[in-house]
C-alpha cells in the first residue's frame, strides 16, 4: 500500500512542479504585495482588504523572498502544505467510512483532481482553507461514529480555521447540517449531542475575533462580483469536472472489458452506509449549489473555479464510493489509478504543463521589457482587479491594484487605468495622447485580455501602428509611428 501512494507522489511530480515555478498571476501578485514587508505588515494589509485572511497573511509572510529563483515557488509552499493535509484529512476519512483501498483510491483522485492541479497550488489560502474543511467534516464523521469527545474538539478547530482562511469555503458548513439532520432525526442517534452542541459553541467563540471583518464583509457584499451570471451548463461542470468524469468512464470501460487481467466487476453492488451516502451527496453538491443560486439570483456574483474548491474533496470521495461499490476491492485503486492516467496525470498533459499559465503576469511583463530598453517607451497598464474602478487608479501603485506591476516591476513610464474602460479612462487616455505623449514614438498598452476598439482607433489617428503580441491571456499592444 506504502509503495502505491509513493508511485502517486512520483506521478504528481512531472504535473505540479511546473506550476510551482510559474510566475505569479493577479491574485498571487496581491499576496506578494500583502507579504512582501513582513508579518505586521501583512496583517495589517490584510485587515484593511475586504474579505482577506489575516491569517494567511501572517503565514504567507514567512515565505516571501524580494526575488530570485526560488521567490515564486516558496511562496506557494504553505499550498503545498494545505494541499498534504487535505489529502491526509480526506483519505482517512474514506479508509475509515470504505476501507483502506477507498482511502488509497481517494488519495490518487484528489491528487490528480483538476482544482488540485490549478487552484491548490496557488499563493492563495484555497488549499489550507480546504483542508481545513476536509479536516471538519473527518473529525465531524469520527464524532458521529465513535462520540468521543477528542473529535468534538478536532472539529471545533477546524471548523474554525475554515473562517480564518477563507469566508466563502464556509458553504460546505450547510452540508454539514443536513448530514446532522439525518443522523439526529432519521437514525435517531443522538448519543452525546451535547458534546458537539459545545463544539459549535466554541466556534462562535473562536469566531470572535472576525466579528469585525465578517460584519464589514456582509456590508460590502453586493460588491463581490467577480464573473459575470453562471450557467446551468457552469453548475453542472462544476459538479462533475469534465477529465475526472472522462478518466472514470474510460476507466471503467478498460476494468471491465479485460476481467481477466484486472478483475470483475461485483456481482451485486455494495453501497456505502446511507449515513456516508448523504454526508457525500450534501458535500459534493451543498456549496457549489448554494453560490450558484446566490449568482443567479442576487447581484452577487461569486461562481467562480477558485470558490468552489470546498467541494473537491467531496468529489473524491463520492467518485471513490461508485469505485467500491461497482469493483472488487482488490482493482478499485487500479481503477483509480487508469481514471487520472488517461486524464489529469495523463504523460500528454506533462507538456503542457510547462506552458504559461493563463493569467500569470511575467510573459507579458517581459514582452514590455524587451521594447526599446534603452529608452523605455510610457506604458498604459489596465488594472485587473474589479475594486478598481471604485478607488482612485490615477494613483498608479499607491492605489493598490496594480499588483502584478509591485512583483515583476518595469522602467517605463507607468500610466494607470481601470478595469472597466469606461468614459473617465477615455478621457483619461485620450488628454495624455493629446498632451504629454504627443510626440511620443512608441507607446505601449497592456491589460489583461483583448485591446479595447477604441484604443486601437484612437492611436490609428494619431499616426500609429499596431503590433499585438499575446504570451497567454494578457495582451501587449506595441504602437509605433
């Protein structure tokens, strides 16, 4: 069994490195920011950003390096840390729920799970905060199983910590209820409840300290829109990542078409118990539903890849649970291993792993370094960050939401605008062509996506010529006349 999670650690190597030394993209560069003058000040950052986690803050700072080789990657390590304890966490959950094959079998698919691989490896709290939420819902499991009272306290803690790393991965907590409603009110097994009425005491005890942020932060929330309205068709993917469905299928289709090279399916399925099938259910689903119907149906729009990582662990385990119960025990973790090999681990992908990220911020940074470095041309540079154009970006870096600029910082002449190219940049724009970069030869305009029409048209009249080069998902837009 040892050798088999060794052999998976030795998959994910080729898959993870690569991102690890990627450069940092719009969210990373603010924890760099936040990070980058040490822990007080990170804290105090932190405080004074809606919705961000003081704690994490403190961590992040012990980890920042000014620059060098190792800069992004070091930064990333607290993930990398969260992303083991989730693992740890969600695994021991499914040996002690489905056996020890369940708990290996989860481990291989939450390793190789897509948010593993693009959203836990971040320089962002995603992974601790969701290890966080494996570690409650484990502890939460082992209370109902066993009623001590060490896992009461366990889940105290972690429920906690869930708040302090990240508000919006608290969804999961709904899942939790109806899982209590089940075992209270359908098994009737109440024994000890008022082991975990204490345990969720203490939390709104350990909470205290937030009170401050959380209220701020539900004053503030018809700002948080950070995509446009989902889809029915954004909930489903959502809910079940396209690779992990595709690597199952094929899977399956590979174990049962040569039983006699991995085994026969079970001659009657074995279902897990119905207390674990609605843990589960309610897990996978919970979360992700609850943000959905809150971004359709209200103006806050937080459906987004990032937010949603709180249900990961829940899809390995659910996925793991059809795996016991259609295979023998003895190729479930075969399955599981063919499910992420002709996937997310697949030898095709290790490749493109190597590419730029698609919104990691140094491609385009050292485009605008390579034009004309001995004379550095002015340089237009679109903020990415949604707040922007609620603050006053005319500050450049004093505002604040020009992060990416604080961690890979260029020569030229830096000319701020906001996210949205709304009149007031125009204006902006169009009074600096006509006055102080009038007899300017070369101009560069850079933003996170397509060049606006009208810059293109403005700087068409004025004499320019357009080269566009597009590293990833930024575009660099060098004028010249």
């Amino acid at each position: 069994m040892r050798m088999a999670y060794a052999i998976a650690v030795l998959l994910a190597i080729p898959v993870y490195l690569p991102r690890l030394f990627r450069s940092f993209w719009v969210d990373e560069a603010w924890t760099f920011w936040m990070a980058h003058e040490g822990t007080w000040s990170a804290i105090a950052r932190s405080s004074e950003t809606m919705g961000q986690s003081l704690l994490y803050g403190a961590i992040a700072s012990l980890f920042c390096l000014q620059d060098g080789l190792m800069r992004e990657p070091l930064l990333r390590l607290p993930s990398l840390a969260g992303l083991g304890l989730m693992l740890y966490f969600t695994s021991r959950l499914a040996r002690r729920a489905m056996g020890p094959a369940a708990g290996l079998c989860t481990f291989v698919l939450l390793l190789f799970h897509p948010l593993s691989l693009e959203t836990y490896v971040q320089a962002r709290p995603y992974a601790l905060a969701a290890a966080a939420v494996a570690a409650s819902f484990c502890m939460l499991y082992e209370w109902v199983e066993t009623r001590q009272r060490r896992f009461a306290a366990g889940y105290a803690v972690a429920t906690a910590l869930i708040f302090y790393l990240h508000y919006l991965y608290s969804m999961a907590l709904l899942a939790q209820a109806c899982f209590l409603f089940w075992v209270f009110v359908v098994e009737k097994r109440t024994a000890r409840w008022k082991d975990l009425g204490a345990a969720v005491l203490s939390v709104a005890v350990l909470l205290l300290p937030l009170a401050q942020q959380l209220r701020r932060l539900a004053g503030s929330a018809k700002t948080l829109v950070f995509s446009p309205e989902p889809t029915w068709l954004e909930l489903l993917t959502a809910l079940a990542p396209v690779m992990l469905v595709f690597g199952a299928i094929c899977a399956g289709g590979l174990v049962l078409l040569t039983p006699a090279v991995w085994g026969a399916a079970r001659r009657k399925w074995e279902f897990p118990a119905p207390s674990l099938c609605v843990l589960l259910l309610v897990w996978w689903m919970g979360g992700s539903v609850f943000l959905f119907l809150v971004s359709r149906l209200t103006p806050i729009h937080v459906f987004v890849a990032r937010y949603l990582g709180s249900s990961a662990p829940a899809d390995a385990l659910l996925l793991t649970a059809i795996g016991v119960a259609v295979f023998e025990w003895e190729i479930v973790t075969r399955w599981a291993f063919i499910v992420v090999l002709v996937s997310t681990a697949s030898p095709v992908r290790w490749r493109t792993a190597w590419q730029p990220g698609g919104m990691e911020a140094r491609p385009a940074i050292e485009i605008v370094r390579r034009v004309s470095p001995n004379q550095p041309p002015p340089m237009f540079f679109k903020s990415s960050f949604y707040e922007s154009n609620r603050v006053d970006w005319r500050r450049g870096l004093d505002s604040q939401m020009f992060y990416e600029l604080v961690a890979y910082p260029v020569p030229n002449r830096f000319l701020p605008l906001p996210i949205r190219f709304d009149e007031e940049a125009k204006q902006e724009v169009a009074g600096l062509l006509n006055g102080q970069l009038k007899d300017t030869p070369i101009v560069v305009f850079v933003q996170l996506g397509d060049v606006p029409e009208w810059v293109v048209t403005q700087m068409a009249l004025r004499g320019y010529r357009m080269e566009v080069q597009q590293p990833n998902g930024y575009s660099v837009a060098i004028f010249r006349r």
